[in-house]
C-alpha cells in the first residue's frame, strides 16, 4: 500500500490529537472533589457531561458511544483505505449482529442495546440478520452468518448465536489483517485472540465449568489447540504462554502480574488490563512511523482506550465506589 495515501488524514489526526485527553487530565478527574467539578472539567472535552448526567450510568454510556461513534463517522469518512478502520469498528458490528440474532430468536425488540458504529448502516445490518442475505457484506460474511442461524435452529440454544457470533467475528478480523501486508496489523489480531481463548477459559474454570463447556468456546484460530489453552490455565503455567505473547520488544514491567500467573491469581479482569496493555505498547513501537494507516490505527486505539478509561472512571463515581481501584485498572493514555 502506498503510505504517502494517508498524508492528508495523518496531518488532520496531528491537530485531532489535541482534543486527546492527558494523563495529567485525568489525575484532574480522579482528584475532583465532587461531580460539579468534574462536570465543569468535562465541558471542555469531547465528553461534555452535567452534574446530573454523572449520577446516570445510561446517560454516561450514551455520552461516550455517542463521541466515538463520531470518530469512527470522521475516520470513514477521510480514510483513503476503510480496511483499517473496519478492522477497529468490526466488533461494535458483531456485538450488533449478536444483538440482531437473540432479538430475530426471541422475538423481541432489543433495539436500544444497538450501537452506531461501522461502515454500514445499522438498517443494512439488520436486514442481513433478517434475510440472511446482502449485497453491502461480504459472501463468506453472510455465509458464516446463515450456519450460525442453521445450527441454532437445529438446537434452539441462544448459546449457539452468542459463540457463534463471537468465533466468526475472530474469522473475519483475520481475513482483513491479510489484506495489509504489515506484520503489526497481524500480531494485533493475533494476541487478541490469544487473550480471548486464555479469559474464556479462566472464565469457565472460576464458574467450575466442564472441559467439554470451554472447548465449544474456543477460538481455533489461537497459537495452541484449544485443549492446550485449558491445561494452561488449570496447571498454573501461564507464563510460558505469556512470554510467547509477550516479546520482549514490549518495553513495560509487568513482573507484578507475571507473578500473579505463577500464584495462579490472576484474574480475569487482571488478563483484560494486561490485552489492552500489550496491544498499546504493539502499536506505541509505531509511533515514529508518521506515515501509512498505522498513524491512524495509533489514533483509534487512543480513542478506544480513553472511552474505556472514563467509562471505568466515571462508573465509579456514579457509583460512589473508591478509586484507588481505579487507578490500577487504568488503561495506558494516548502520547504518554
């Protein structure tokens, strides 16, 4: 791919990243003394929320879907090539078709769990779900989706669509990491999936779940056979996995949780944080690359990562709950 294409769009990112909020920012948030100041702190970022929107875990959510549901409008819009930033908006497209399924199975209106993020329209989306047909996706899109709604049919088991949903989305985010010829892209999706089949599995081993439950719920798509990740988990010998996944390329301490593996401690939550961390420090070893898509991918997961770590903030807060927690969870911040 010619990177000299993003030029245009990398030069609008270097003026959108003012609007990025600091770590520095954030330590104004967790040091607010009560929701007026940090709604007042609020209005001069792209999440201008009020004092009464504060104590609304609704209208919290709305606020964030709504600002990044922006940023994705804008990078599909300026994009000289959508590729990438489908391959960031793909989820939010899954999470809707799952959605779509439970509401097409049950016969229920489930519209308000929809979220305004991908390159089609949600009306588009929906009608793929209905028919099982579209001219907008992709044939082996569709083609995956008419199984799923086969084998649920054959087992009348929501279960069905909600794996299903989960194992097609990997499928295809891999098919689109293909079409860049750039290792970064291909790793990202990789750990990603290596984090999915390590939590799925600690999930269901902390819920005392069969072997037989876990390995329906596995991605094959991993470094391992899935079998493999369950003996993992179950013998306490997560850092070998972890230092695969983990090259040493990725400058950052992370002994306190390496640790945590070996005790056999680590939490789901604990293997959330740490994904969201490594696949930070994937993109941050890019961040001299100033021209092609990855300036982009660099912005997105910014963006990404800052709706998460307000979502964490201001959910505690709303909540009244302490935020030394909060701290510890905090994702890494964009140009820290």
């Amino acid at each position: 791919m010619d990177s000299t294409l993003f030029s245009q769009i990398n030069t609008t990112i270097a003026v959108k990243e003012n609007s990025l909020l600091t770590e520095e920012f954030f330590q104004k948030l967790l040091q607010a003394e009560d929701r007026e100041v940090l709604a007042l702190l609020l209005q001069s970022t792209p999440y201008p929320l009020s004092a009464e929107d504060l104590e609304d875990l609704d209208a919290i959510e709305q606020v964030l879907i709504k600002t990044l549901a922006a940023e994705y409008q804008w990078a599909f819009e300026e994009t000289p090539d959508k590729t990438i930033v489908s391959m960031f908006s793909l989820r939010y497209v899954y999470h809707n078709i799952k959605v779509l399924f439970k509401a097409k199975a049950s016969k229920q209106d489930f519209s308000q769990l929809l979220l305004p993020i991908g390159e089609q329209p949600l009306e588009a989306l929906s009608h793929l779900v209905s028919t099982l047909h579209s001219e907008f996706f992709p044939n082996f899109m569709v083609e995956e989706l008419r199984d799923i709604w086969s084998e649920y049919e054959d087992y009348r088991d929501i279960r069905v669509l909600e794996v299903g949903t989960d194992l097609a989305y990997f499928k295809h985010l891999k098919k689109m990491a293909e079409q860049f010829d750039s290792s970064v892209f291909s790793q990202a999706v990789q750990l990603m999936i290596e984090f999915y089949n390590v939590i799925t599995v600690k999930r269901a081993l902390d819920q005392k779940k069969p072997q037989s439950f876990m390995l329906q719920l596995l991605s094959e798509d991993g470094d391992l056979a899935p079998k493999d990740y369950i003996t993992l988990v179950e013998n306490q010998e997560l850092t070998v996995w972890f230092n695969q996944v983990n090259p040493d390329g990725f400058k950052v301490d992370l002994k306190d949780y390496e640790e945590k593996m070996r005790q056999g401690s680590i939490t789901a939550v604990d293997l959330e944080y740490l994904y969201d961390v490594l696949q930070f420090n994937l993109l941050e070893q890019t961040r001299f690359e100033i021209q092609g898509p990855l300036v982009l991918a660099r912005y997105l997961l910014g963006r990404e990562l800052e709706v998460k770590n307000l979502r964490l903030l201001l959910s505690a807060i709303c909540n009244d709950l302490p935020l030394e927690a909060v701290k510890e969870r905090m994702r890494p911040v964009y140009g820290q």
